[in-house]
C-alpha cells in the first residue's frame, strides 16, 4: 500500500496553513545546490518519489482519519490538523495531489545556484500544500549527491587515465561497497542507482532492484564477479593460506575473480604466494586476478603491491611511458577510499611511474553515507506567492548569513553559450524545465539509459 502522505512532513508544517497571509492563492517554490564541495550537481531521483509518494490518489478517508488521530495525540491539541484541507483535496481531487511539478533531465548536470525543479499549487483552495511537500521532495539532496560525488570520482580518475593510461576503462574503475555501510535498504537502493548514473561496477544488489522498479523494469546497470572476502580465506587457516587462494583460482578458472589478500602479510602474499607460488597459475588462467589490499595506509600499500607484482609477475611500459602490470593481474583497493585518498593513490603511482590502468578501486562509506543535504548545500524555498490575485516576490536574505539569501519570483533555468543561467519567468530565454508531474498524474518519465546519456 502507497505510504501515508498526510504523515510524510514535518510537524511544525501542520500549523503553516493557518500562517500565510489573508487571500493567499498560490505558494510557488523551487529546489537548488546553494554551493558546496563541488561546483556542479547531477540531478536525480525525482521520478523515484513520484511514483513511489505522489502518483496517482494518493489520499483516502482511511489516511486522513488516521492522520487526525496521530496528530491529535502528537500535538496534544485536536484542531490544529488541516482535515478539512485533505477531505477537501479527496472530494475534489479524488484524493489526487493538486500540484505542478516541473524540473530538469534527470541526470543533467547542473552548476550550483541554479533552480532544478520547481512546483506550485493548481487549485488556489490548496496553497498551503506546496510547502507541505518540502520535507519528502529535500530528499531530493541524496540521490543528487550520490551522483555528484560518483561523477566527480569518475572525472578524477579519467584524469589520471588520461596522462598515464586507457581512458577508455574508467566505467569499472569504481566499484559500489556501500550496501552494509547505509542506514536502510531503501538508502541503497536510491544511493546505489545514483552510483550506476557514472559507473557500471557494484555489489549493491539493491540497487539493480530500484532501476528496475523505477525507471527501466527490465534493464541490468551494474555488473560484479566472485570475489573472496575474509571468511572464505581465514577458514582455511593461516597455514593453509596459499591452498585458500589456488581453491579461488581453480574455483573460477576464467575472467575476473577478486581475492582479498591481506588476512595475514599481503606483502608476503604479493611477493611469494602470488608472486612465486601460484604464479604459473596466474598466467595460465585465462582471465584476470584482481589482488584486494584491505589495510593500511592505501597510497602506500597500493603502490609497493604494484611494485611487487611488476617484480614477480611482470610489466609493460605503455605508449604513455608509464608502467602497467601483465594483463592476468590487477589490484583492487576498497580500503579508505574516497574522492581525496583516489586522488593521492593515483598521484603516487603516475609519481613513480605506475599507470592507472593497475588499480580499481571500491567505495563504501563515503559514496554512499558520509554525505549530507549541507554537502552540496541543498535548499527547497518560496520564492513567489500570489496574495489577492497578485504575485509578489518571496525570499530571505539573513544579515547574519548572507549565503542563504534565496531566489525571488517565478523561475526558469535556460541554456545560454553552452552554461545553464537561472532566470526570471518572464524573462528571454527557453526555459529548460519540463512539467513532469501535474494534479496526481506523472506526465514525463525517464528510463535509466535516458539518464545516463543525460549525464554525458
């Protein structure tokens, strides 16, 4: 059953639509990045919360009596909840959303400080629900910048493929570890898809699920191969360290198949089990042993695998003039990995003469949980209400804080010299947003692919 949106805000937005001013008609606000790590945003997930929230009639008399009971009990006060506002968009509306919705691609990038989506009421009688709907439509702020932050790795990395490698690999260069690291299932899922936009690599099954469901119901995005974690070599006991890896390449005797090689010395195990051992086996396999660092300072340790494996199993030096590792072997690091320890490691391997074609790397945390809305510094604001028939301008501008001064008026985003610019409505210019959702109906979608190609 479609979630209660009556319960999907935040309290104090019960009380609001006794709070705007006499011959109020129409509440008009929009979603931006005001700034942030990064100076584009990729947009993303709109189509998600449309059809998993706002689709369809998504009020009934049965989610409005339990609402009223709730609210009642929570604010210790029965009057203060808007019931007749909710019967009234049920009997109206047939319990349909009176609002319009319009934003950009998902998937297109975006500078900061520009707007991304806008929506307003479509009946006046409903004003007080534009701003009802900030809390669920904020969570705009996640699946956005999951996908900056991957779009932003991913322009790294093809930076330094670029100087000392294959470019043309860069699409399995980052690896989605996130699944355990999130909050929730759902974060996942939504984390996880946003992840796919930039990246073809992942072992976040749920969010294969979240594409299908949302955007492409049968297409495949992320792809993985076995891989050995600590358990399935541990088991087998330290003595018995290099029969644990020949099992791995036996078990799997062609393509990509990653070990984890540190549950000991993985110096050791780089230079004389792989490295000696199990070298034959290596080079006879046909396919490629991704060797997982999983400890230590990453810079460091990536670089002396690498070292140690040129040594052992052999390397070439591409046209490039940087060292590349044979074929049969690469590294994986899934270790502190983030957009900042990407960036050292790769540095510290084209110092020493190392391409990035040797390393791939898997991201957990800090793709998709240590990020917040205040990363890119999201904000959902009324910039325009129509009080007895007349528009005026809405904004802040805190003394205190000049940062969050908001948009004015009614908005639309142009193309302009290759550069978006946020403009006035009636001002020259196309405006790129599109009504994408209007009065309960989802009037414009997107498949996945749509949004990837967006994204170029």
């Amino acid at each position: 059953m479609q979630p209660n949106i009556i319960l999907l805000t935040d309290s104090y937005k019960l009380s609001h639509y006794k709070q705007y001013p006499a011959g109020t008609s129409q509440i008009y606000s929009y979603f931006e990045s005001r700034g942030g790590e990064f100076e584009g945003v990729t947009f993303f997930g709109l189509q998600y919360l449309l059809k998993e929230y706002l689709e369809g009639q998504v009020v009934t008399q049965e989610k409005i009596d339990r609402a009223d009971k709730i609210y009642a009990a929570h604010f210790g006060n029965p009057t203060l909840f808007n019931k007749a506002g909710w019967e009234y968009i049920l009997h109206t509306h047939n319990g349909h959303l009176p609002v319009r919705i319009k934003a950009v691609a998902e998937g297109t990038v975006i500078p900061t400080h520009n707007v991304m989506l806008t929506i307003e009421n479509t009946d006046p009688n409903c004003f007080w629900l534009t701003n009802f709907l900030e809390t669920l439509l904020l969570q705009l702020w996640y699946p956005c910048t999951v996908a900056t932050i991957s779009r932003e790795v991913k322009t790294l990395i093809t930076k330094y493929l670029n100087e000392t490698g294959d470019p043309s690999t860069v699409d399995f260069k980052l690896h989605d570890f996130g699944f355990r690291g999130v909050s929730s299932v759902q974060s996942a899922g939504i984390g996880g898809a946003a992840h796919l936009i930039n990246f073809m690599g992942t072992d976040t099954v749920a969010a294969l699920t979240f594409i299908q469901e949302y955007y492409t119901p049968d297409g495949m995005f992320g792809f993985s191969i076995p891989a050995a974690e600590h358990s399935t070599i541990t088991s087998w006991g330290r003595d018995n360290e290099t029969d644990a890896y020949l099992n791995m390449l036996q078990q799997y005797p062609e393509g990509l198949v990653a070990v984890v090689s540190d549950s000991y010395d993985i110096y050791n195990a780089c230079e004389h089990i792989w490295g000696e051992v199990l070298k034959d086996e290596i080079l006879q396999r046909n396919g490629t042993l991704v060797v997982r660092p999983d400890s230590g300072e990453p810079k460091d340790v990536v670089l002396k695998c690498t070292q140690i494996l040129g040594e052992k199993i052999g390397f070439t030096v591409n046209e490039k003039g940087y060292k590349v590792l044979n074929p049969k072997i690469r590294i994986i690091q899934g270790d502190g990995v983030n957009y900042e320890s990407i960036g050292e490691i790769l540095e510290h391997l084209k110092n020493h003469g190392w391409s990035a074609d040797n390393v791939a790397f898997g991201m957990g945390g800090a793709l998709l949980q240590k990020v917040h809305r205040d990363t890119q510094k999201f904000a959902f604001k009324c910039s325009c209400a129509t009080v007895n028939g007349e528009d005026r301008d809405v904004y802040k501008d805190p003394a205190t804080d000049h940062g969050k001064k908001s948009k004015r008026g009614r908005l639309k985003l142009v193309k302009e010299n290759e550069k978006y610019i946020t403009k006035a409505l009636n001002e020259d210019g196309e405006d790129i947003l599109q009504t994408v959702f209007e009065n309960g109906e989802i009037l414009r979608e997107i498949d996945f692919q749509g949004v990837k190609d967006n994204s170029l």
